[in-house]
C-alpha cells in the first residue's frame, strides 16, 4: 500500500512539473528591431549569410491583467546560421496571425547594433 501511494505522489509530481505553457524549447533570439502589421511579425536579427524566415518559430501565450487582455510573444530561431560570412543585420518578415490583445510583451531579449 505504501509503494502504491510513493507512487502515485511521485507521478502527480512529476506531471505538476511538466505543466503546459507555451514556454519555447529553445533560446529566445535577440531581437535589433521588431514591428507588427496585420499579416505578421517583422524582425531584424544577426546573420552569417544562411538565416531564413522558415528558420524561425513564434511561440504566442495570452493573458488578462489589470489593464485588459494581453500576448507575450517569444521568438526562437529553429535552424542555426552555420555559414561563415561576416555578420550582418538582417530583416525578416514573419507572417502570423497576430492575437487580438490590448498589450502586446516581448519576451525576447534585445540587442543594439555597433554599426
């Protein structure tokens, strides 16, 4: 009886843990610039020379605070650049649907050209 109830605690644990938010798999991308318009997202990040649209996923959560209703946007790039030329800044259009929301929060970080 007693194993049973280990058990049991031990998985309701675990699946508490695993909880389902819209949390990205990977690293957010730091973002140089980012716009919004009715077909998707635009966003100005770092290339090698290999980056493309498709190589980005956006990861949308909503939410009400006291201000009205909300979306918290991350964005995460999927497949590395591994080319090899110099860095440069590059921009992409993400089309999406964009969420109705008051607000609209970033998680992502942001960074600031040295050009």
């Amino acid at each position: 009886m007693k194993y049973i109830i280990i058990q049991i605690i031990l998985l309701t644990g675990t699946l508490l843990c695993s909880g389902s938010h819209a949390t990205p798999p990977q690293t957010l991308e730091p973002l140089y610039q980012i716009g919004f318009q009715s077909d998707g997202v635009t966003i100005q990040v770092r290339s090698n020379g290999c980056t493309k649209k498709d190589h980005f996923a956006l990861y949308w959560q909503s939410g009400v605070n006291m201000t009205g209703s909300l979306a918290i946007l991350g964005i995460v790039r999927k497949t590395p650049d591994r080319c090899r030329a110099k860095p440069r800044l590059i921009t992409l259009t993400l089309n999406d649907r964009i969420p109705e929301a008051t607000k609209i929060y970033v998680d992502n970080p942001f960074a600031v050209s040295k050009d």
